[in-house]
C-alpha cells in the first residue's frame, strides 16, 4: 500500500550521497521504499526540512534489528564483536564491503586505532563520499570520522570566496578539501606520513589543486611559513590547546581560529583561550564522544 509523506527530491547521480547525508542527520525515513522518477531519485523523510515535497511511498517490509554499528564509506564498525552479526549486517546492507571491530580506541599521535576484521573483505580502506567530495581513506593508517561531515559544512558556509586558510592537523584532508573549493589556497599540515599519502591522493581525486600539503610537526609551523592566514583550522581535539601560540602567531588579524577540543564541562578551554588577543569567542557543542565527553568547537576571532 501507498502512502503519502514528506519527500527529498535529488539528481540520481547523487542519490547515494544524499542518502548518507540524510541518514546521518536522522531524518532518512527507512520505514518507506525511495522511488525513481525519470533522472531524480525521491527519498522518503521523517519531517518536512526546507525544499522538501509530498510524495507516495510502499512500506518497507520491516527490517530485522540490525547490530549497532558507525558507517563510513563501505566499512561497518561494530560496537560489539560478533561476526554472526556482522555477517548479518553484511548481507542486509548492500554497500558494506567490510565489517570491523575496535580493538583500541583512538590512540597516539597519529589519532588511529586498530581493528579486527569481522566480516568481508579483510581491509581498512575504504571510499567516503561526503557532500560531492570523495575521501580516499584507510582507518587504520590514518584518521577519519563521517560524524564531522555537517561540521566541516558549517565551516565552508562561513569561508568567503578567496582567502588563505591553515589546517594545522589535516590528516587526509576532509576539511582542507571542502575548504579548497572556496579559499585561494590551502595550507594542510599533518605528522602523520600515512595520512599525507591520503591526502596528496584526496587533492588530486578532487581537483583541489590549491591545497598544499605539508608533512611536518605543526610545532615549528611559523619558522616554515612567512604568511598568516585567514582562518586557521585546529581538529586535533586531544591536543590542540598547547598550539595556541602557533595559531596566533600564524593567523592574520581580525582573522578566525577553530580550536576542537574534547572536554567534560562547558567553557572547559575558556581560560586558556582568553590568555590569547581575542576579539570575540563562541563555544559550539559538534558531537557526542563518551558518556562524560563531547566535542566541541571555540570559534575564536583574533583582535585587529
Ligand atoms: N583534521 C583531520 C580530520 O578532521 O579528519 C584529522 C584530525 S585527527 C583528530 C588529528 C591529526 O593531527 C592526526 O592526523 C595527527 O596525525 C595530526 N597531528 C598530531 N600531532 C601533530 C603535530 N604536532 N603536527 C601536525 N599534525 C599533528
């Protein structure tokens, strides 16, 4: 049977994307069945977001309770091992190549963690596609996470055309890409070879020919780098706060930093911001990271 409800209408080329999109925000209605119409795809959703429409869906049959699991790109991490489940989850999900489970949690400098294959093929690499862009990845080689994908966004809808941007701990480059696309250029700096490798491969699978990466410790930054930039990234959440000075130093003023930080209470990073020039500073809430901890964002613009 039918039934009438909110719908987003997309190109079908870019069907999947939107899908992954619309499943990370929550609001992809599984319960209903996406349609075809001619080149768009109409994919069913649970409340009526800006530039959705009315559409007739059929009912899913119910799916059987799947295991709770992080997607990113093809790979499953599940959070509990069991390979009877993974191969479950496997076959009930058509894009999966993988299923994983943590062996460590995110650990070293390098921000990596190992795994035990569970299910599929026995890799830790894998295709992300986020918001048109793909990211070449290896979980286990380098850094990175698909829950940061609306954050990332948030920072391009804030970059004007033009503009020299810092990405101090780029890893294999999610945010200097989707940044590249708006700045003149891109400076992203990782110590990570692995993720360097990622990256150098990341910039030319996006045409992003104007991020520049730099394998290097963000440490000695401003004896490398005679210019300062207009917005300085700072993603490295367990470790960011002892590069302020870096970041100052090498950001223009009246310019904007984004210091991540992972902390237990709000204003948790205040203090140690404010010993900085600061015109103005904002603490946003990105994501959930343990029961007691979440990630969180200082929007910090320099004085002029
Ligand atoms: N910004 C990337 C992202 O969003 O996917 C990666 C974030 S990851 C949490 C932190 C990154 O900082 C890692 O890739 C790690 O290799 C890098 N890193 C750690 N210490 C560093 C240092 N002293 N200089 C440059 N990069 C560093």
């Amino acid at each position: 049977m039918e039934q009438e409800q909110w719908a987003v209408r997309v190109k079908r080329n870019r069907g999947e994307e939107v899908r992954q999109q619309l499943i990370r925000e929550g609001i992809l209605d599984r319960q209903r069945k996406p349609r075809i119409e001619g080149e768009f795809l109409i994919l069913p959703v649970i409340s009526g977001i800006e530039g959705a429409e009315r559409a007739l869906f059929e009912t899913r049959d119910p799916l059987p309770d799947l295991p709770r699991h992080e997607l990113i790109g093809g790979i499953a991490i599940m959070l509990e091992r069991d390979p009877a489940a993974a191969e479950q989850l496997l076959s009930l999900r058509p894009s999966l190549h993988t299923v994983l489970f943590p062996l460590s949690d995110v650990e070293g400098n390098f921000r990596t963690r190992r795994f035990e294959v569970l299910a599929g093929i026995p890799v830790t690499k894998t295709l992300c596609q986020e918001y048109g862009h793909r990211f070449e990845i290896d979980l286990s080689e380098a850094y990175f996470s698909a829950r940061l994908a609306t954050e990332r966004q948030r920072i391009a809808t804030m970059q004007k055309e033009g503009g020299q941007v810092l990405d101090m701990f780029a890893g294999v480059g999610p945010f200097a890409v989707t940044l590249g696309k708006k700045a003149d250029r891109v400076l992203a700096v990782d110590i990570n070879p692995g993720a360097v490798r990622l990256m150098v491969r990341n910039i030319r699978m996006n045409h992003a020919e104007n991020v520049l990466p730099i394998l290097a410790d963000a440490t000695s930054l401003p004896h490398m780098v005679p210019w300062t930039f207009d917005r300085v990234i700072m993603n490295h959440p367990t470790g960011a706060l002892p590069f302020l000075p870096q970041a100052f130093r090498l950001c223009t003023p009246g310019g904007t930093i984004h210091c991540y930080v992972l902390q237990s209470a709000e204003g948790e990073a205040m203090t140690e911001i404010l010993k900085y020039p600061v015109a103005e500073v904002t603490e946003r809430y990105v994501r959930s990271y343990s029961p007691d901890r979440w990630h969180a964002v200082y929007d910090i613009r320099k004085k002029s």
